[in-house]
C-alpha cells in the first residue's frame, strides 16, 4: 500500500510539473502594480457579470471595406476590442479587402497564429522564417477556397496578383493577436529609431533611412 501511496504522490507531483506555465499574454505588456485598485485591466479583459450577458455580446456583423488606399487593401479585425464575448476565448478573425495589385504588407501577429482562406481572387502570400532556419521564404499563389497558415509570430504578406478586388478571411489563435508592421514599426515609431541604428542594420546612407523615415506609412488596420 505504501508502494502504491508513493507512485500516486509522485504522479501528482510529475502531473503539476507539467501543466504549470505562465499564462500568455493578450497584449504587448502588462505591467504589474502593488495595489489591485490602480489597475486598468488584467491579462485580457475584465469579465461582464454573467447574469447581464446578452446574445448581441457574441455578435457582430461586418461590411465589405473600401480598400481605396495606398496599399490598395483594408483589413478589417474582429477581435476582443471589437467583439467582447471574444474574451477568454483564445480566437479571432480578420476581413482583408485588396483592390486590384493591393498589398497587405509584410507583418507579423506576435501573439497568434493565422489561417487564411480566399473568399474572392488570387493573392500570392508567403511567409519569411527565423533567423535560425536561416530565413526561408514559404509561397503560394492562392485561389477561391484555398487555404493557407501562417505560424505565430513569422513575417508574412499576402499580394492580389489577380485582375480584380480579392477578398480574404484570416482566423488566429489569440483574442488579441496584435499586428506589428514591419515598415511602420521600423520607419514612424514614435519616437523616431535612431538614425544611427537604421543606417547601420540596413547598410544604407542616411539620406535614404531620412526619406524612408518621412513617408506617411500608411496602415491598413
């Protein structure tokens, strides 16, 4: 009996080992604070009172968007901050609208993994691993009803290579996936990266990261 006493502890212990992991985070940081009273939020969202939840808490409906823009695409999210019974649920979803040529830029979403179907045209997408698989590029030319992942936190991009508008369905695996831009984030941070780190990381002359640095950037999202 002691025997058997002794593998039901140590089956406890192995089974808590494994199943304890820090929580992922739902958006950038989250600071921790002393005093619950000064806190603006937990990771996530603070919880309805279950007794007030209503159906139109989980509904949204969505319009096609108008993707007039110098991308010539619009991405239109529906994640927690737009549909709050999204909350806890760990997914999310995306419209993408392209005029013809229209580009949704090279991104990343650094808290979710995305799946993407075409709903309408053609789009060349891809996707750029890390640094350790020596930055292979993934690509496809997609079609009505293809479907194609992209894993969490790669750069990837989608291209309407058609004749057309395209449209695009993304779901990911977190709430609030987030979306990092590569151009903007390097280009119009806020404030400016210094010039000295851009120069030297692309290998160019000042003169061209303080023309890329004055574009508008526009965002899509």
């Amino acid at each position: 009996m002691k025997v058997i006493y002794f593998l039901v502890s140590i089956l406890a212990l192995a089974s808590s080992v494994a199943f304890a992991y820090d929580p992922s985070p739902l958006q950038d940081f989250c600071v921790a604070i002393q005093d619950p009273k000064d806190g603006v939020f937990v990771n996530g969202k603070f919880c309805k009172d279950p007794a007030l939840v209503k159906a139109e808490d989980f509904f949204k409906h969505i319009e096609p968007a108008n993707a007039s823009n110098p991308l010539g695409s619009q991405v239109t999210p529906v994640a927690v901050d737009q549909l709050f019974g999204l909350n806890t649920l760990g997914i999310s979803l995306a419209r993408i609208d392209f005029a013809p040529k229209g580009l949704n830029p090279p991104h990343t979403h650094p808290r979710g993994s995305e799946i993407l179907i075409v709903l309408e045209g053609t789009l060349y997408v891809g996707f750029v691993t890390s640094n350790q698989d020596k930055n292979r590029l993934f690509t496809k030319v997609l079609n009505k009803g293809d479907v194609f992942v992209f894993p969490i936190g790669l750069i990837h991009f989608q291209l309407n290579v058609g004749y057309g508008n395209a449209v695009a369905i993304a779901g990911l695996s977190s709430q609030n996936p987030g979306t990092i831009t590569i151009a903007n984030a390097l280009f119009k941070s806020n404030p400016a990266i210094s010039d000295e780190v851009l120069t030297k990381a692309f290998q160019v002359d000042k003169s061209i990261i303080d023309y890329l640095q004055q574009q508008s950037w526009y965002d899509n999202n």
